[in-house]
C-alpha cells in the first residue's frame, strides 16, 4: 500500500543497473518471473493464510492469532520490499501494476473486516478506511486520463499507522498495551481521513488543468484548420486580382492604340484633301 506498483520486469539478459533507468527495449522485455513480482503473490497467497489463522479455535486463541500477526507482519514487510525493488531495478510489468495494489488492499481489508466479525474492532472504523481505500482507488482511474496522482509522504504514513494498528488489534493485548493500540488505530483514522481528503483536492485539480489543456489544444487545433482553409481562399483572390490588374493594364494599353490608329487615318484623310485641292487648282 505504498503507492508505488510492484510492478515487476527483467530476464532481458542485462544486468540491471542499481538506481537507474532501463531503455524501453529492457523494460518490453520483462519476465513475469522475478523478485518483485515473486513477492506480490507471497502477499496474495498469505491473505487467505492470514484469515484461516486468525479465526482458529474460534479466533480467540493467542497462540493461533500470534501465527495470524506473523502472517500480516510478513505480507506489510513484502509490501516495503518489492516497492524498493520494483523501484530500484524499474522492474515493471503489467502484472505487477495490477496486482500489487490488490494485494496491498486485500490483507488489509482482510484484518479490518475479520477483527470487526471478531468484535475486537468497530465497524465504522473499518467503514471509514474500507471506503477510502476504494474511494481513492476509483478516483485514481477517474483522473488517470489526464494525469496519475502520485504517493505522497502523508500516504505513506498512514500506510505505517493502518498497519502498526492492524497488527496490534491481531495480537492479544491488555492493559496499557491495549488502551496504547486503540490511539494509535485513531491516528490511522485520522491520517486516512486527511490524505483521502488531500488526494481530492488533487485530483480535482488535476482533473481542471487536463480539460483546460484538452480545450487549449483543440482550440489550437480549430484555429490551425481554419487558417488552413483560408489559405488556398486567399491565394486564389490575390491572384484573380492581379490577373484583373494586367488585364486592365492591357486594356487600357490597347485603347491607347486604336486611338493612334484613329489618328492617324485622320491625319491621313486631311492630307488627301488637301493634295485633290491642290490639283483642281
């Protein structure tokens, strides 16, 4: 529940590079096989082990419920580690994504909703971060259009506090141990109910600045189309006007030539005159 898929990669025959960041080819060339992976299905595998322990004997017997808190024990701490190394190795694959955060929710979910039947746990305590858990899950899809809500610190802290909690409420405690259980539990109420709260704000903000980039863009896009089409409009009136332009220049050439010629048979016809009057004289 850190966040972080455990997504899982490897077997490309490249020996990973602490800390750094494999190419694409290395990534596309992920085996379904490796630690990351091997560790989501442990946590997987001892949910329902978990249970079987927990409700032994009747679900009261501290024996068995110790066996039950080394079970839950162990699936968080699997938790932690195939994080780090899906982190550290970019040991990504599509099942991993998928997975890790199932398992995350399920042992989880498992030891609310089991110590709530047990009566060891209220009901509305379970409720509350059940219905975050999902809540925000669901909210992570409604965003991951336009971005992906990161982990953040707060997140990670009430992932501790749900899990130290949990733990605590397995085991058979009395006294100040049992009053020390029950604070603790609310500090994991309250960090669940601030951090969901905080990832609304997130994702609605997220969610304002992808629909305005999508409006920018296609707003973009229109502008780019529109002056596309007047293009080619445009180019077709410049040259009709040019056209207009030499057309009228020729004309006005060519009137100025029939008026020469018109002049000139004027002259021509007035010489003539004058020649036939000079020979009757």
């Amino acid at each position: 529940m850190t966040g972080v898929p455990a997504s899982a990669a490897g077997g490309s025959g490249a020996k990973p590079v602490r800390g750094g960041k494999l190419g694409t080819a290395a990534v596309n060339q992920a085996s379904l096989w490796n630690i990351a992976n091997i560790l989501t299905m442990i946590r997987l595998l001892l949910v329902p082990g978990f249970v079987l322990l927990l409700f032994h004997d009747g679900g009261y017997d501290p024996v068995w419920r110790s066996f039950a808190w080394a079970a839950f024990a162990i699936a968080m701490i699997t938790d932690l580690f195939d994080g780090h190394l899906a982190r550290a190795y970019n040991l990504v694959t599509d099942f991993g994504k998928i997975a890790d955060p199932i398992a995350d929710k399920a042992i989880m979910g498992a030891a609310l909703v089991s110590l709530s039947v047990l009566g060891d746990l209220p009901w509305w305590i379970t409720g509350v971060i059940l219905a975050r858990e999902l809540g925000i899950t669901l909210m992570r899809f409604w965003v991951i259009r336009h971005a992906v809500i990161p982990a953040s610190r707060g997140g990670k802290l009430k992932t501790l506090a749900q899990g130290t909690a949990a733990g605590m409420y397995v085991l058979v405690l009395t006294g100040p141990l049992a009053t020390l259980r029950f604070w603790v539990m609310m500090v994991a109420v309250v960090l669940t109910v601030v951090t969901g709260l905080d990832y609304v704000r997130q994702a609605v903000v997220l969610r304002r600045k992808g629909l305005a980039a999508e409006r920018a863009a296609a707003a973009e896009r229109a502008a780019e189309a529109v002056e596309a089409l007047q293009a080619p409009a445009g180019t077709a009136v410049g040259a009709g006007q040019a056209a207009g332009a030499v057309g009228g220049v020729t004309d006005v050439r060519g009137a100025d030539v029939r008026s020469a010629d018109v002049h000139g048979a004027d002259v021509r016809g007035g010489a003539e005159a004058r020649d036939a009057a000079e020979a009757e004289r």
